[in-house]
C-alpha cells in the first residue's frame, strides 16, 4: 500500500508540472542595482556652490589663455589680473584651487565606477523588476531584446541613465514591447554582464551601455501610477540614499 501511495504521489507531480512550487523573483528597486560599496565617495566638487563651481571653471579658462600666446601685453595683464581675484576669492571660502583641479582625475575616476559598477549581490539571482522597455534590435540567435530603464523618456528625449541603471533585457519569444517606454514588470535572471551598443532611438542613434543582462522568465504589463514607476525621487536621490544606508552612514575610504 505504501508503494501505491508513492507512485502516486509521483504521478500527481509529473501532472502538476515543474513551476507548482517555483519561487517569484526577488522583488528589486533599481537603487539596488549599483554597487553600495562604491556609492559613497569623497567628491570636493559636489561641495562647491553654483558660484564657486563657475569661479573654478573661469581659472581653468583663464590659465588656459594664459598658457597661449595670444592676447596683447594690456589683454594679459587684465587676464593675469582677473585670474589673482578670483583664485583669492576662491582661497578666502576655503578653496585651495589647485588641489581641486589635482583631484579632477580621481574624481572622475570614482564617479565612473559608482555609476557602472553593479551589485554583486544579485549576480546571478531571479528577480522581478519594473521599468519602461525600450525595443532593440534582436540577438545574432534572433532573441528578441529590449532595454529597461527607470524612467520614462530616458534615451530618447532624456539622457541615457548610468549604465549600473540600464538592462539589456533577453526576452521570450510571447512578448515585445509594443511601444517606446512601455511600463513592464519582468522576471527572469539578473547577470552582471556589461555591453555597449548604439541604435537608433527615437531622437537619433543612441548609446545603450548597460551594465546588467536579464534573462526573462515572465512579463507583466503596466498602466497606472498605481504600479510606482512615477517617482517623485529622483533616482540618482535614491541611490545616495541606498549607499549611505548600506554603509551605515559612514563615508567610503579613500
């Protein structure tokens, strides 16, 4: 009798197919998706007001002529004369200029990696995301593709997001977005797998660098703003606000 129960136990799975007991995806905002570690970073150039920021580019001009031979010996000294006032300016707020324009390249440097640099904690794992699909050409093996973004009109009448904010998305062969910024929830395998591609959007051609391939289990069209793709937060905001929550509010070494 024990031998009939399990036969048919084993019969009642087979029937039942192989998804009864399939897990959803892990449910993923898009300020997940860069790298936590690399988020918070000494940037003396976002600490700069508006005023100041535009008095540091004026040196940057202003040396720059200076450098040149151009000019008369009057339009050199008023050059040389604009440059002394504003590097005291910039000296009497705290600001030692050339440190600053020393520190362009590291700058740079960490902005870069904050913006490419994904997750390496949902390398490889089954998550369910919403965004807006961009159509993209099809794979060399005729795999329908489409980018995600996080928010409408970025790559056409926006510009494109950091690419730890794109995902070249591998989708199944039921479904294509049917439209520019069509709002999705997909499913599937989330790979850091970063690539570059320039294609036509609808302003012109335009470069799709994402860091991000999903491989897609399921998709669920959206329509309202019931489904949270209108953020009043930026995502840049939320972001920032992810990494100094995930490092415990301290600030990233140097």
């Amino acid at each position: 009798m024990k031998t009939l129960y399990g036969i048919v136990a084993v019969i009642a799975l087979a029937l039942a197919g192989p998804d009864v007991d399939a897990a959803p995806g892990v449910a993923v905002d898009w300020s997940d998706l860069p790298d936590p570690s690399v988020q918070v970073f000494e940037d003396p150039y976002r600490d700069l007001s508006p005023e100041q920021f535009d008095d540091v580019l004026f040196v940057v001009r202003l040396r720059g002529r200076l450098q040149q031979d151009g000019g008369s010996a009057e339009e050199r000294q008023k050059w040389q004369d604009l440059l002394t006032e504003t590097e005291d300016a910039l000296a009497g707020g705290g600001i030692d200029i050339d440190w600053l324009l020393d520190q362009r390249q590291v700058v740079t440097e960490r902005r870069k990696k904050a913006g490419t640099a994904g997750n390496p904690q949902f390398d490889g794992q089954t998550v369910t995301l919403a965004g807006f699909a961009i159509p993209a050409p099809a794979d060399a093996d005729g795999r329908p593709v489409a980018y995600l973004v996080p928010e409408r009109g970025m790559c056409s009448h926006l510009p494109p997001p950091p690419p730890n904010q794109m995902i070249r998305v591998r989708l199944n062969d039921d479904w294509v977005p049917s439209y520019f910024h069509e709002p999705v929830r997909l499913t599937g395998t989330l790979s850091i797998d970063p690539s570059d591609q320039r294609m036509m959007v609808v302003d012109g051609l335009m470069p799709m660098r994402a860091t991000f391939r999903l491989d897609t289990d399921s998709v669920e069209t959206l329509e309202s703003r019931d489904d949270r793709l209108e953020w009043t937060q930026s995502v840049a905001d939320r972001i920032r606000a992810a990494g100094h929550r995930k490092m415990g509010g301290a600030k990233a070494p140097e």
